[in-house]
C-alpha cells in the first residue's frame, strides 16, 4: 500500500515541478550554501587575525 503511494506521489511530483524550476532550486540552494560557509570561513578567518 504505502509503495505504491510513494510512487504516486514521487510521479506527481515530477510532473507538478519543471525541469527548469528544479535546477532553479537547485542553483539558489548552492549559491545560498557556499555564502553560508564562505562568511563562516571569513568570519573565522577573520577572527584569528
């Protein structure tokens, strides 16, 4: 029961979401990452002096 549940749920998914709105997601995850622990990095940097 809940295999094929999850199966319908993952293929209405895929056709609710675009391919482009997917790597759209995807890229503003990256960039908001790397300015995450690019300011941690700076900060700690900056930090020890």
């Amino acid at each position: 029961m809940f295999e094929s549940l999850d199966d319908t749920i993952r293929a209405d998914e895929h056709k609710a979401v675009s391919t482009r709105e997917r790597a759209i997601k995807w890229i503003i995850g990256a960039i908001i990452t790397v300015a995450v622990f690019g300011g941690l990095y700076l900060s700690v940097h900056l930090l020890e002096g």
